[in-house]
C-alpha cells in the first residue's frame, strides 16, 4: 500500500509517496481503509520539525482520518467490521491507504455524515466545540475571534454565534470576512488594516494566534472579559507579555486554554457525537478548501503553507486493497 513520508523536516517538496508493508491488525486493534484525510496546520508544522507532534523525521503526518474498518484484531467486538469511523491520531500515520489502530480510538460515524464532512469539521470543530464550552458566551456577548479565517477559526466563529454571541471575525481579505459573515459573524475586522480603527471592549477574546502581539490584545478586553488560547499561529508573545496582564490587573481578566490533547479518548467520542448531531441538524456546517488525491501530497501542503486554504484541504487515499 502507498502512504506519505516525512524523510527529512523541510519544504513541502520534503514529502514522499512510498510503499510499505500491508498492516494486520494486532491484538485489540483493526485495520482502516482510510477515505478521507484532513490535513491542517498540525501537518504543517510537523512537516517542518516545529511540532512536538514529531521531534525527528521518519513518520507519517496525517492527524485525523475518516474510512472503513476492514480487518479486526483478537479481542476487537466484530461489530466494527465494515463500521464507517472517525479517528483523531495524536501520533499521525493517516496520510495512508490503510491504518492499524488501537480499536479504543474509533469513533463510529452516524449514517448522513460523509467521510468528507467527519474530517472538513473534525478536529478544528472538537478544538472550537471545546474552547467555546470553557466561556460565558449567551445573547450579546461580545466575542472577538483572532484567527478566524483558519481551520479553527471559524469554527470557533460558528460555535460562538450558536451561543448568541455577537461575533467580531478578524481576517486578512475581503473574500474570507464575506465568507465568515455567512457563518455567523456580525462583523469583520480585517487585521491588516492596522491599528487605528481596531475593535475593542471585548467579553472574550478567542486567539488561535499569540505572536507578539499578544499584549495589544490584552488591551481590547472589556472589565470582566475572558480571553482563550487555543493555537499559537503567530508564534510566542514577547518575552514581557506577563506585565501587560498584570498592568489589567484591576479588569478582573479570566485567562483559560484549551488543547483537545487533554481530553481523553472517551471525551473526544462524546465530544464527536454532540458535534456529529449538531452537523446533521444544520448548527455546525463542515467547510472544504478542495479535496485532493493522495497524490497531490505536495500541492496540498504548498497551499496551507501559503495560508490560502478557506476550510479543511481534504486528501483522498482511495487505495483498494
Ligand atoms: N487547541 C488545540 O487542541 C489545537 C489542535 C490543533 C491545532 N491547534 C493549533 O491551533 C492553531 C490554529 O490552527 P488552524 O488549523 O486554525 O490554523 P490555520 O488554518 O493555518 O489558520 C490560521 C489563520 O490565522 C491567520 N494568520 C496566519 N498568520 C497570522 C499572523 N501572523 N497573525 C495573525 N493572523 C495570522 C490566517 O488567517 P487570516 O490571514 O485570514 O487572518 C490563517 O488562516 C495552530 O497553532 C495549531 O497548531 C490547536
């Protein structure tokens, strides 16, 4: 069977299409036809050795996947066989024709939810489903989204306009703000714009990005605002960060975080089910950059590094064994 590899960190050119070894599923493990692949920036960064994902080359990136369980191991109920599933792997391995995996990490996907659909939401849905759980947002609230043109972004818009939030989508064209409007943000601020006319007084801030302008964000909450951390796009804030926290010390700021890497297995299935229905009942839409072959490994990862992709970049194995 064919799978992508990570031979050595680097561009996307770094990346191989190679053979390997047909897997068989050990004890308590199956055996997936993957379908479906979504690739995003966790790809990205393990591709250019800036992941704890993957500390030396060697590996197969790919981080949540979609398919058919073909082959099950001893100790496996064989109720699987044949299930349509969803998987988020934290050590990769999905950018391949088939995958074995520990049956504990099977998500079955519900009839009415496509393979497409399961990886364009996935991941960045689960990371948004759980950010916005962490906060106060209910009719009204202001809520600003930094980041909001990414993967994660605009889900987190989604999830805060079904909260009743009045969303503030930060993005850095007008195609994507239009785009945002149509999930739910009220309005757009388009960060390379400058300073000058940016919003401010916000309950909650969700940031997808740190970076070193990090405190000037501190400084657009509102008295009682909460501001979330859930990606770091931009990098790591100045070193003196920590003072401009305090200097809104007398605000009353609520810090949280939140990495889908603390939740357990059985969280992120019940996670994935209350997800899965919100989709099936049109609350959360699954949106798609482009779904390409396998083949097109390199093209799909020149896109995301250049930050054109709008929605999942979703790759098809489609290999028959
Ligand atoms: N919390 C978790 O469990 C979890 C899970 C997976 C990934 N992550 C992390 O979450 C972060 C976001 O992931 P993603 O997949 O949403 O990324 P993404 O799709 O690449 O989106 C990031 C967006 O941020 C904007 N941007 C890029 N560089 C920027 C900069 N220097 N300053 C301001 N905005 C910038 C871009 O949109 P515009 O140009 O339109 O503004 C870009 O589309 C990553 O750091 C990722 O590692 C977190």
């Amino acid at each position: 069977m064919k799978r992508v590899w990570v031979n050595d960190f680097g561009p996307p050119e770094a990346l191989r299409i190679v053979d390997a070894p047909e897997p068989r599923p050990g004890p308590g493990n199956v055996v997936i036809a993957i379908e479906t692949v979504g690739l995003g920036y966790a790809d990205v960064a393990a591709r250019r050795g800036e992941s704890y994902l993957a500390s030396s080359p060697g590996f197969v990136p790919g981080y949540e996947i979609a398919g058919t369980v073909i082959k099950v191991g001893d100790d496996v109920d064989d109720a699987w066989r044949d299930r349509r599933v969803f998987a988020v792997l934290r050590k990769g391995g999905g950018c391949a024709e088939r995958l074995e995996l520990p049956a504990e990490e099977l998500i079955a996907l519900p009839d009415g939810i496509s393979c497409e659909d399961a990886v364009a939401a996935g991941l960045n849905a689960l990371v948004a489903q759980g950010a916005i759980a962490r906060l106060p947002i209910t009719g009204g609230t202001r809520v600003l989204v930094r980041g909001a043109g990414g993967g994660i972004g605009l889900m987190c818009v989604q999830y805060a306009a079904l909260c009743g939030g009045t969303v503030v989508a930060s993005a850095s064209s007008k195609d994507r703000g239009d785009r945002l409007l149509t999930l739910g943000a009220a309005s757009i601020w388009n960060r390379l714009d400058g300073d000058l006319d940016a919003p401010t007084g916000f309950d909650v801030i969700v940031d997808t990005i740190v970076g070193p302008d990090l405190p000037g964000f501190f400084d657009r909450l509102g008295t009682n605002g909460h501001y979330l951390f859930c990606g770091g796009v931009g990098g790591l804030p100045p070193a003196d960060y920590g003072m401009k926290l305090i200097e809104h010390f007398h605000g009353s700021p609520t810090l949280h975080a939140f990495s889908l890497n603390s939740a357990t297995p059985e969280h992120v299935a019940a996670e994935a089910a209350i997800l899965f229905d919100h989709i099936a009942a049109g609350r959360i839409s699954p949106v798609i950059d482009s779904v390409l072959p396998m083949a097109d490994i390199v093209a799909a990862h020149r896109k995301l590094d250049k930050g054109q992709a709008f929605g999942k970049v979703i790759l098809r194995p489609d290999g028959t064994p």
